[in-house]
C-alpha cells in the first residue's frame, strides 16, 4: 500500500540462489502492478556480478512467460563507457543472460551509450529514461558506492542532472551514471548483496547508515526500499536487524 513516506523492508534469503528467486519474484511482482496502474513497467537493472543469476533466472520459464515484455521497458542504472561487446559491458552481459533469451521488442531495450563521449551519452541518456522508474535494482560495492556513485566523488552533490559521466570503480573506466534524484523519486528500488566481502559495508549503511557512504543516500521519498541479502552479506547485522 503506497503511504507517500519511505517504507523499507530487508528480506534475507540463505543462498546466491535464493537471491535470485527473490528478486525475480519481485520483478514479476512489480511488473504486475506497474502495468495495470500505468499499462508499462520502467525498470532500471543493475550492473556488476551479482543481479547475473537473476537476470538468467528471468529468462528461463516459467519466469519469463509470467512477463508481458511488450510493456517492459529496460533501461541501466550505470555503464562503463566500453564496446557492447566488452566483458566489463553491464548492458553486454544482460544481452548474454537475459536479453538474447526473451520475447522483448528491441524499442523497449534502452542501453546506456557507453560507446559516445561520456557527457554526451550522459546528455542524451538523461532523454532517455523516465520521469520516474518503478523499479531500480542497485548493487553495493565493497567502499559503498552503488550504480557508479563512488565515495567522495562529486555526482554524489548533483541535484538537477539524472545521469552524469563519472570516472572510477573496477575497472577504472569513464562511466555513466544515474544520479540520487532519480534513485530517490524511484516507486520501488531494491538492493541485491551477496557475500562475507560485503558484510561489513551492509552494516555500515542499514544500521550505522554511515553518511559518506554512497548507499547511505539511497533512501526514496514515497517508493518502497528492500534490501535482499544472502545469509553471508547479512552476517554482521545484529539481531534486532535481523529480528525486525
Ligand atoms: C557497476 C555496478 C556497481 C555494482 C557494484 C557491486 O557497474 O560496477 O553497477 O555499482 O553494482 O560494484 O558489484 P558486484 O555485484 O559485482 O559485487
């Protein structure tokens, strides 16, 4: 039920596996509902290692026959600024695991232009995307960036921008970026974390919400925010955390 405030919620799950169920049964259920309120669904898929087994997950049936791809739009959170082709390519390796296994109309597909100039793409991405998504998967890195919002960089100030070039991360390349006004007027964003490497990053946000920290920021005015964590993220998270 949409209350007009933040509602947060944190969903552990025991495996890498299970992670990727979980955040398929949410896709499908946000998909659901997006599409009957609005007639389409605007979504915004994460970069990085972690959403691949969902995304594999989202192509194999029943999964996928539960989706009405022609009212999905695809769209990125952030891009390295490579060839599509390029094994560091968000978009590329989302091809590999899902795009190339589904029934979607190509026009609903939008990559970043990561082969453009950096602030060029970023101009004409920013065309690109929606007023707001209704759904923005993010991933946390080991520093606590998330998208290509990297600690102490100057994208974490912007305001009016919805998608800027940054520099950084790994691999250290130009990269295109949504920014926090567009995460934040998001209807639903969701956190997939998996692995003891994160552990203590995931702490540092949820609980101690550590304001350096890029994730921290990630905090939707009237969408719903979940974390889903494997039982290893979750592993430093205290007992009331996990109680609640
Ligand atoms: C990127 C990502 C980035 C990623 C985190 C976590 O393009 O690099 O969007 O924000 O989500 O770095 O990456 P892993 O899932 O690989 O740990």
């Amino acid at each position: 039920m949409k209350t007009g405030k933040l509602t947060r919620e944190i969903i552990f799950v025991e495996t890498v596996e299970a992670l990727a169920e979980e955040g398929v049964r949410f896709f499908t259920e946000v998909v659901e509902g997006a599409v009957e309120a609005r007639g389409r669904c605007m979504v915004a898929l994460s970069g990085g290692s972690t959403p691949r087994k969902m995304h594999a997950l989202l192509a194999q049936k029943p999964y996928c026959s539960g989706i009405p791809w022609s009212k999905v739009h695809l769209c990125w959170g952030d891009e390295r600024c490579v060839s599509a082709d390029s094994r560091w390519s968000n978009y590329g390796r989302a091809r590999e695991d899902l795009l190339d296994n589904i029934d979607i109309p190509i026009g609903n597909v939008h990559p970043m232009p990561g082969h453009l100039l950096p602030e060029e793409g970023a101009l004409r991405y920013e065309k690109e995307i929606p007023e707001a998504f209704d759904l923005v998967f993010l991933g946390l890195g080991a520093d606590g960036h998330t998208a290509s919002l990297f600690p102490d960089h100057s994208a974490l100030e912007e305001r009016k921008r919805r998608v800027v070039p940054v520099t950084g991360g790994d691999p250290d390349v130009p990269r295109l970026t949504i920014t926090f006004p567009v995460i934040n007027k998001a209807r639903n964003v969701v956190f997939l974390v998996s692995g003891k490497e994160k552990a203590e990053m995931v702490k540092s946000v949820i609980e101690d919400h550590e304001p350096h920290l890029p994730a921290s920021h990630v905090l939707p005015a009237s969408g719903s925010l979940t974390w889903m964590l494997d039982r290893e993220a979750a592993t430093l998270l205290s007992k009331e955390t996990i109680g609640a």
